[in-house]
C-alpha cells in the first residue's frame, strides 16, 4: 500500500482528476488531513493549513504507542476547565509571573505509561511547540468519511475518535492541578490558560510545588505591562532561551461555560 502525502493546495486538482480516473474511492478528513483511498490501495495524504510533517510523525508515533499500550476507550463526561479569570484583574499590572507545567500534555501521557520515553523525548525535543500540541490534538478529531460510487457521493458518515476520551481526560487532570490553585488563592492569581498560571510572586514555590506534586514540572516566566482591555489581555512575557520578551495576546471568552474559539483551534 503506497502512501504520497501532498499539500492541501493540491486537493482540488487532484481530487477531480482521481474521481474522473478510478471513479470509486473513499475521502476521510479531519481538521488536520484528507485521505482519499483509492481501489488499488493508494493512498493520497493531503494536510491542511500548515500541518507538516513533522506533526503527522508524531502524531503516528502518539498513536502507535496508545494502541501498543492496549488503551482501552472509557466514557468521559466531566467538564474540562480549560481557564479561570479573576474578574477583579485590574485594567494596568505591571508585573506578575506565568507558571508553565512543562510539555503538560506529553508528561500526563507518559505518567500514565501510554506513550514511550522514544516518543517523549521527541515530543519534547525533537519539534517544535505548535507541531507537538497539533500532534496531540489529533486524539481528538473525529473523521468524517465520503463513499463515492461511479463519481458520485453515495453516503457521508462520522467516525469518532476512540482517543478522544484520552484528550479529554488529560486537559482534565491538567485543568484541575491549576483551578484548584486558582480557587485556593484567589487574592494572589489573576488567571490561567491552558497550562500556565499568572500569579503574584508572593505564591510562586506554592505554585511550583503543587505542580511537581502532581507528577510535573514547570518554569517561570516573568510578565510585565499587561493590559485588560475590552475582550482581550495583552502582555510581554519574558522568553528565557531567547533572552527577550515577547508579545502575547489571549482573547477573554464570551460565556464561561462555552469553550473559546482558541481553545477549540488548539484541540483541532
């Protein structure tokens, strides 16, 4: 079975041109890839935006260690807390400190002997940081496959992912670890995002130690001049193997209950 992986770009052209030469076929896409399996048992990989190859590596890497680890899928239905803000954060701070969990994701993986320390390791040091969060992101994408029949679409259906579970129950863990800091010391954080916390330096080694507690590490990052303005915060966050800061901007969400559009990009 062959394999030729081409960019997104390509889809249309060559989607018409398989149609009209094999005239049966199969589509499977996802937010990430399109897959159009041919009779013969060629199949054409096309990635979307800018997934690279990098985060198809990866993410197989991901997915073939789960399976060698006889994941067994499990129902998951407790909410997710992706952030927290404190409503009293004030419109001008001008410091405050950003406690990262280290690689959240891969560790709280390999913590639970689902993925290999090969596979750590090149999650952690082999691609970038948005290559790594797209490649475990994939664990929860849902396909949808198109059945084509002498050109024409005979039937659409959803699969969904079996890992998906396993995402979600991971986002959970690391979601907990930092709401329960947040809510522990409200007068001292201001809020958290995905895997990091913005605090006063007054709760820093409480911080740090909570999250080695629960089986992580994590780094500090200084923060200075945020600024709350109507629907967003914006800051300078201090990059430590660039010796400079850079400018970051996180969207506040609408409804507390409704997951962000950024978040949602992030698990897609």
């Amino acid at each position: 079975m062959a394999t030729i992986q081409l960019n997104e770009k390509d889809l249309k052209t060559n989607l018409k041109r398989l149609i009209n030469e094999y005239k049966d076929l199969i589509i499977e896409s996802t937010t990430y890839t399109t897959k159009i399996k041919l009779p013969d048992g060629t199949n054409y990989l096309f990635a979307a935006g800018n997934t690279n190859k990098n985060t198809l590596i990866a993410a197989s890497m991901i997915k073939r260690d789960v399976k060698n680890a006889n994941f067994e899928p499990f129902e998951f239905k407790e909410s997710v807390h992706y952030f927290n803000f404190n409503e009293n954060i004030p419109y001008y701070l001008k410091e405050c400190y950003c406690v990262d969990i280290n690689s959240a994701y891969p560790t709280e993986l390999k913590n639970r002997n689902l993925i290999t320390e090969k596979t750590y390791k090149h999650l952690t040091n082999k691609i970038k940081k948005d290559e790594r969060l797209k490649s475990l992101g994939m664990l929860a994408t849902n396909k949808i496959i198109q059945t084509i029949e002498n050109k024409k679409v005979v039937s659409i259906e959803s699969k969904e992912n079996k890992t998906a579970c396993l995402f979600f129950s991971v986002s959970h863990k690391i979601g907990e670890i930092l709401n329960e800091i947040f809510l522990s010391y409200p007068n001292y954080c201001y809020f958290f995002w995905v895997d990091g916390i913005f605090v006063k330096k007054e709760i820093i080694n409480t911080v740090i130690n909570t999250i080695n507690e629960n089986g992580f590490n994590c780094s500090v990052e200084r923060v200075k001049g945020l600024k709350k303005k109507e629907n967003y915060l914006i800051f300078d966050k201090y990059h430590y193997k660039k010796e400079i800061y850079e400018n970051k901007i996180i969207f506040l969400p609408k409804k507390r209950a409704r997951i962000s559009q950024e978040i949602w990009n992030f698990i897609n």
